[in-house]
C-alpha cells in the first residue's frame, strides 16, 4: 500500500503564481524525497529533506517537513508552463523487511497556464 | 548518456504471452529497484537488489513476475502468461546505497507494457 497522501490530487495556476502541494504520511521516516514526472516519462528526483531537517531549499523550490504531524510541502515559486507536471512525495522508512526503500503517494498533477 | 536504461520503451503483447523489460543502472550503483506504476497512480515498489541479492520482493510480485541481476550489473524483469491488468508502465531505479543513508534514487523512463 502507498505511504504517502498527497493534497491536492490536481492543482491549476497561472503562470508566475505560487504552487504549494502537501504530503502526509504514516510511519516514521529516515527521509522523504519529491520527484516530479512529465507525461508518459521517468522520475525525476528533485529534492531529499532528512528527518533531522525542517526546510530545504533548491532553485524555485522549498519543501518543509514537519515530523510532528507526519507531513511534508513542496513550494514552487514565480511557477512557469514547464513546470507542469506531476509531483511525487516519496518516504524512505525501514520496513519490516529490514531494509529501506521509496514509497510513493499518488501524486499531485500541477498544470501551469500561460 | 549515463542515467538508467530501460529497454524496450513500449511493449504490446497478447494475452498469454510472456515479456521481458531490461534495465542497465548507473555504473557502479549497487541498488536496483523495480517499480511498476498505473495511470494516474504513484509507482509502486515491486522489488530491489544489491548487487546480485534479491533483497525483498513486494506481495503485488505474483508467481508470473520474476526478476534477476545475475552479475550485479543489469537487471531483467520477466512476466509469463500476461494478463490485462499486467498493463503498466514498468520503471527502474538505482543508487549508489541505502536510500536511509541519503542517496538519492535515479529512475529510469520506465517501459510501458500494454497487454491486448
């Protein structure tokens, strides 16, 4: 089962506005990454915020984590056309299998209007 | 070009018949990952290696998927006696570690398998 929530399921805007997606998840977390994925293609990783961090920033980007309410957001800032796309939260937790790997919510869908 | 490979892109099959996706990881990345992801949905986790060990292997990997990384390098993702909702687009992953630790996963631009 997916981890991660992500809110809203899709996001419409016009260009040069501000687009903030929220994550929720529900175990705890070594790290939680954000990928985004144009249509019909691969993941693209875009930012990595560990558990002992609270912001990180990269570019137009800025994703905040807060571990007290197992939740994450991704800002993109001045947004422009391509930059739509879907966007992914990711949360890296140990599992019952010992080991750790990438759990994906269903995403945010962002379209950015000219 | 250096990233993760995948081949072939697109596969259309019948019903019944088997296929086998590739997946060459970046150079020297131990971890390898399969993900499989339908419309409109986020990818999810199938299985993962490091270096030639099966790691673990996800309950949505029926008796009909099997996977390999016999020398460590490149992997193999083979579904036998496909069926419809086997239609997905089929993505691989590396690292260079235990995503834990901070590395960052690289994913490839998935093959798509679409079963008629």
């Amino acid at each position: 089962s997916q981890q991660g929530e992500e809110d809203p399921q899709a996001l419409s805007i016009q260009e040069g506005e501000n687009a903030t997606m929220n994550c929720s998840y529900k175990t705890s977390i070594n790290n939680l990454q954000w990928y985004r994925q144009n249509s019909g293609r691969g993941l693209v990783h875009l930012i990595l915020i560990r558990s002992n961090e609270r912001e990180k920033h990269s570019g137009r980007l800025k994703v905040t984590l807060d571990t007290s309410k197992k939740s994450s957001s991704l800002l993109i800032t001045a947004s422009r056309a391509a930059d739509t796309a879907s966007y992914f939260c990711a949360t890296d937790a140990q599992y019952s299998g010992g080991y750790n790997k990438l759990i994906f919510g269903a995403g945010t869908r962002l379209a950015v209007h000219p | 070009d250096t990233g993760v490979s995948q081949n072939p892109r697109h596969k259309i099959t019948k019903r019944g018949q088997n296929v086998t996706f590739r997946c060459d990881p970046i150079s020297e990345h131990n971890r390898l990952y399969w993900y499989r992801q339908t419309l409109g949905q986020g990818p999810e986790f199938l299985t993962y290696f490091q270096n030639e060990a099966q790691l673990e292997k996800s309950r949505l990997l029926s008796d009909r998927f099997s996977a390999e990384r016999p020398k460590g390098s490149f992997s193999t993702l083979e579904i036998q006696r496909t069926e419809q909702g086997d239609s997905a687009m089929y993505l691989c992953a590396s690292s260079s570690g235990q995503a834990g630790s901070g590395n960052t996963i690289y994913f490839g631009e998935g093959s798509w398998l679409t079963v008629v």
